[in-house]
C-alpha cells in the first residue's frame, strides 16, 4: 500500500522516526477493510482471473448435463462464457443502479458507499455467472441500510421495487455476509474529505470560505465517482479523497500540498513562526549591546546552528520525498478513478452481456426453449442456436435496462424503479 495521505510516511524504508503514539494511520492498518481488501493492482486482477476461470468452470460443469426433455438424456451445449471484461461491465452497470435506488429510498452516501462496496467485494469472490448482479445488488443495498443504521422494512423496500419479493431479497444475504468475512464495517473516503476541508481552512485562511465551499462540494462528486472504480481496493480513504479533490480542483489542492508539505516542512506551523521571530529579535538584541558575553552566547549559539543546519537539510529532504511521494501516489489514485474498469456500459453493451449471463446461469432452461424453437423451424433438426434462445429467454424474464437507466437523483420517491 502507498503512503499514507496525512502523515507522508514512506514505507518500506526502513527510515521511517519513532512515532510518538498510535496514529490514525496505525488503526486504519489494523482494520479488515485494509487486511483483507487492499490490494496492489497485479493481486487485484490475479483475483479477478481466480474468480472468472471459476465462473467459467462452473457454467461449463452445468452446460455439460443438461437434460433433454425429448430423449430425457444429459446432453452438453456450447456456452459462451463473460470474460473479465464483461464481468467489470455489468457490475458497474448494476452498481449504477444501487446508486438510482438510494437515491429513490433518500438514502444518505454512507449507505450508497456501503452498498457499492459491498456489490464490489462480493464479486471478488464469486462469479457473475454464479449470481445474477441485479439479486445481489438489491440485497446488497437493504444491508447496507442496515449496516448504517438507516431503518427501512423489508416489505417498504420490496414494495416499490418491481417484481420483488421480500424473500428474494433476503435469500442472499447469508451469502453475501459470508463472502465478505463477515467484515460490514466499511471506512468511506467522505469522512476524511471533511477533514481535509477543515484543514484547508486552518492551512490557508487567506483563501475565502466560499471558494473552498464550492470546491469542497465538486469533490464530493468525484468522490462518489471514485468509490465506483478500483480505487477503493488500491488506495486508502484519505488518498482517495485528497486525488478526488486535486481532480476537481488542481490548482487548490497543489497550494495546499506545497504550502502544508513544503514552506512548513518544520511540521508545527505556530512554534515555526514564534522560532524565527524571536531569532531576528536576539540579533538585533546583540548587535545593540555588543557585551563580550553576548557575544560569546552568539557564538556558541553558532555552533549549534551549524549542528542544528545539518539536521534540518535531512529534515527537508525527508519532507519533499514525502512530497514527492505524495504527489505520486495522487496522480496514481486520480488515474484510477478515470480507469476503464470504472466505466459504464451502454444500454446495448449490458443487454448483450445480460444474455449471456442468462444462459450461463440458467442453461437448462435456455436448453428447452432453444430445443422448441429447433423443431419448430426444422423438425428433426438438432442443430442448437444458443444465442437466439437465451435471447428470448432473457426477453421474457430480464430487467427492463433501458428503463432503469433513466432513473436519477431528482425522481420522486413513488415512482416505481423496474429492476
């Protein structure tokens, strides 16, 4: 894991000074958020690959035995497994929806970052060809509310949800619970934005309130992007939320960088100041007296500044190569709030890989169907078309996608979304 965003600590250098007590930083470290979810991005897609060969192994262990109703004998199919890719796809798709649902129920941004993360976490683990995105999303949302203490009945939130029940939204929550470790606890990059907000203020308190206000409020909204990408895997709250922020206000963030890691590199701004204006006082002090004592004081004062020089030069060094460190690892986490794993798929991108997912999941019964329409078009034809089946199937059966992405923040909270 990089750096830390407050502290500038570099690890792995075996330079690092004694901490004076536990900091922040050493709790976040102890937490299962950073145990047992963070990762560098060649262990992220290591996961991914592990889930999707399993998904792909279970799909094609259940198109090999599917039963044919007419010979009542197993017969194998070909199935058209997702690749990673499609898997990322659909899982943004439906994290986009949990977004349109929270928004419909009036839910605060804890629980959509609650929600998001569980979804996303959940498919670390398992396969979207084991369990359909739109099941697992709604469960996901429900315990999230739970989670943050937002209270909803189950029968309020399946109510107003269209071909749900409360039962089908509680199915899954066993499994979900058991794929994330039992780890509900989820730290957000919100909480450390607001600090970084106060910071700003105590930082810089030439700049007016107003302005950072209005930058404050546009981070926010990188921020909720942000918890959409792979950065919440790859980078610690308070990293997201300084890159979010730098995102939606470069020029703002950088002054703050450099004025907080850089002209007050002696970490203690006041006592700073206070060291400096009594310096200039003692000079002119001695200038004015010109005693044989005070000189003496002078120039022992001046060995020591020279001892003390030699220590403030690696003090400074130290301080830009956290700088610069920083400054790195900003840079990297703004690159993966923009990657392409973060991105939404069109309404047509998410049909096509939403058929898939159908037939992967449900083969036998794409096998019927597929099998009726067979005969029907040639008898005693036994050729197999998989995609126009699944096609039909999912027609009859599959969410209305383009319907759900018209859903927004400003919807009424009666409408009814179709899921």
């Amino acid at each position: 894991m990089a750096a830390s965003a407050l502290n500038g600590v570099v690890e792995g250098t075996g330079n690092e000074k004694p901490s004076k007590g536990v900091t922040f930083d050493d709790l976040y470290r102890t937490s299962s958020q950073y145990r047992i979810w963070s990762f560098t991005k060649d262990e992220l897609l290591a996961k991914r690959i592990e889930t999707n060969k399993r998904g792909c192994q279970i799909t094609l262990a259940k198109a090999s035995k599917v039963k044919n109703p007419h010979t009542l004998m197993f017969e194998s199919v070909d199935v058209e497994t997702l690749t990673i890719e499609e898997e990322l796809l659909l899982i943004n798709f439906f994290a986009r929806k949990a977004v349109g649902l929270a928004n419909m129920f009036k839910m605060p941004s804890q629980v959509r970052g609650t929600a998001i993360s569980f979804l996303k976490k959940f498919y670390l683990v398992n396969s979207v060809m084991e369990y359909h995105p739109k099941n697992i999303m709604l469960t996901c949302l429900f315990l999230a509310a739970k989670v943050e203490n937002y209270f909803i009945s189950i029968n309020t939130f399946s109510k107003k949800i269209n071909n749900t029940t409360p039962e089908s939204i509680l199915k899954y929550e066993y499994q979900i619970i058991k794929s994330l470790h039992f780890t509900l606890m989820v730290r957000h990059p919100f909480r450390s934005l607001y600090g970084f907000y106060l910071d700003l203020q105590d930082v810089m308190p030439r700049v007016d309130k107003n302005v950072i206000g209005k930058s404050y409020d546009k981070a926010r909204g990188v921020v909720n992007e942000a918890i959409m990408s792979d950065a919440i895997f790859l980078f610690t709250p308070p990293q997201i939320s300084l890159a979010a922020w730098r995102k939606a206000d470069k020029e703002l963030i950088d002054r703050y960088l450099k004025k907080k890691f850089l002209k007050e590199r002696k970490s203690k701004i006041k006592n700073g100041l206070v060291s400096i204006k009594e310096e200039k006082e003692d000079s002119a002090s001695v200038s004015d007296s010109g005693s044989v004592t005070v000189k003496k004081e002078k120039e022992n004062e001046n060995d020591e500044k020279e001892a003390e020089d030699g220590d403030e030069n690696d003090s400074e060094d130290e301080y830009r190569k956290n700088y610069q460190k920083l400054l790195e690892v900003i840079e990297n986490c703004e690159n993966t709030i923009i990657d392409k794993n973060s991105r939404e798929p069109s309404i047509d991108e998410a049909k096509l890989i939403g058929k898939k997912v159908h037939f992967c999941i449900n083969p036998a019964k794409t096998f019927k169907r597929k099998r009726e329409d067979a005969d029907a078009e040639t008898p005693g034809d036994n050729s197999l078309s998989v995609n126009s089946a699944a096609s039909k199937e999912h027609s009859s059966t599959a969410i209305d996608l383009s319907e759900a992405t018209k859903d927004t923040e400003d919807e009424q909270e009666s409408k009814r979304l179709k899921v």
